[in-house]
C-alpha cells in the first residue's frame, strides 16, 4: 500500500513540477563534476575512488520554487559492480523537492524572528546502483514544513516524514530480496548557499541531513541514527575567463557521512564515509 502511494505521490510531484517550470520566473541549470579517492560503501573496507557528473536545476515562480538533482557516479573497482566483476559499480540518484511558499499563497506575511517565510515541502529520491553486494533500488517519498531563513543567498530548514523502501539483489548469492517498507522517519535537513567575498568572490554552500532510525532492515538488523553533511566553498572564476557571474565556478568539498544508509558503523568502517573532494560547476 505505501509503496503505491508513494508512486502516485511522486507522479502528482512530478506533474506539479513540469506546471511550475512552464511558469517559472528565473532557473539556474549546471552542470559539474566532483572527483574523491576516499568515498566509503558499508560492509567494503577500502578507499574507493568516485567520479561524479551532476546534473541539478532550481527554479523559482509565483508561488515556490523547485530543485531537481541527478548524479551520476562511477566507482573505482574496489567497488566492484558484480561478483567477481574487475570493472566498479555505477550508480544514477534523482532527487527533486518542491516547496510551496505559504506567505506567497496566502498572500500573507509568514515572517518572524529570523524566518522571512515558511513553506511546505514535499518530493521524492530515486536511485538505482548496480554493484556486487546490495543492487540498491531505493525510492523515497518526503514532505514535511520549510523555515527559508533571512541570510545572503538562502539557508532554509526542513523537518521532513521519510517514507522508504528499497528491493536489493546479491550477486554472490543470487538472492533477490523483495521490496521492503522501512518505518517512517523523521529527517531534520539544512541546504544552504551563502555568497561571501574574501578579495575574490565566493561561496559556501551544501546541506546537511540528520536521519532518524528506520526500525529494522530488510534482513532483520537494527538500523542506526545517520549524519550526512555534504558542503563546499567555491569560487566564481567567471569573471577571470570573461564570462557572466555564476557561470563557472571551481572548489573544494568535504562530506561527511556516518552510518551511510542506515547501517551501523559498528565493526563496519565503511559505513562512515570522511570524504574530500575537489569540484567544478558550468551553470547555463
């Protein structure tokens, strides 16, 4: 039953979205690319090498605005992408969000304290990897309230219900395990880009995800409590190459993800990822 109100949740979402591009009064599209050596999988304990290519897009218009995100990433073969395989696993992880402005629906004002407006968010994650061990197939659906906090650029905080399942397959195993509900859980969620300006122009930006435990895996183990803080200071070399602000920018990132998926990091190193990156923006 979840599973089916999730998919009609995220078709209602996705219509909503291709209504509110038509109308969009400003959009920013990139492109970029972020290589590591130091990424982490649960239950492999060694570096693993990634490159990533991201495709993401934001669009404001009369009553909100919407965030569409799609990596691509590619793992070194330490990752393998199936028993045996001397080649690494790929992975594809969409993820949109749209949040309605009440202030601008209402035609009121929302603000208060250091709060100019409040919203009500909702979409989905989608991902398929193929590797050797698990095969995620994850789909998640997620709604909950929006405070967009009064700073330059923007800073807003989310408390979000998770609603997720995933249906993995083993290729040392050949076992196949159908999809499986976790318990709804709460998610408290920050995404943020604040320009600043040290002699050259830049920014910082990222999110930050705090996840409650989602009971029991498809296994029947314990699943624990994650952090995943994802951000990076970039610079808009745009100017240095005669170009318009924002179109090119270059940095450094650093994620830090503890207990990645839900797995315990207990006597499992690679369930805790310290990752830095370095990254590279096209913005059109």
């Amino acid at each position: 039953m979840m599973s089916r109100l999730a998919s009609r949740t995220a078709f209602a979402l996705l219509t909503c979205c291709a209504c509110a591009a038509h109308a969009a009064d400003w959009s920013d599209t990139s492109l970029s690319y972020r290589y590591g050596t130091k990424f982490a999988e649960p239950f492999n304990n060694q570096d693993i090498t990634k490159n990533i290519v991201n495709l993401s897009s934001v669009s404001g218009y009369k009553y909100g605005k919407n965030f569409f995100s799609v990596d691509l990433l590619m793992s070194s073969d330490v990752d393998p992408s199936s028993a045996g395989a001397k080649s690494g696993a790929h992975e594809a992880y969409a993820l949109y969000r749209h949040t309605l402005d009440l202030g601008k629906v209402t035609g009121s004002n929302w603000a208060f304290g250091p709060v100019r407006g409040v919203g009500a968010t909702a979409g989905f994650d989608y991902n398929s990897k193929t590797d050797a061990g698990y095969n995620s197939k994850k789909r998640m659906v997620v709604a909950g309230p929006t405070l967009m906090l009064d700073v330059p650029g923007f800073l807003d905080v989310s408390l979000f219900a998770l609603w997720e399942s995933n249906a993995p397959f083993n290729t040392f195993t050949g076992a196949a395990t159908p999809r499986y509900a976790y318990k709804t859980h709460p998610m408290l969620t920050a995404a943020w880009g604040i320009p600043f300006n040290l002699g050259i122009p830049l920014s910082f930006e990222g999110f930050a995800n705090f996840i409650g435990t989602k009971g029991k895996n498809e296994f029947g183990g314990d699943t624990a409590r994650e952090t995943n803080i994802d951000m990076q200071v970039m610079y808009d070399m745009s100017g240095a190459v005669g170009a318009a602000k924002n179109t090119f920018k270059v940095g450094v990132e650093y994620q830090f993800w503890k207990n990645k998926f839900g797995n315990p990091d207990t006597n499992n190193p690679g369930a805790t990822a310290k990752t830095p990156m370095v990254r590279a923006e096209y913005h059109f």
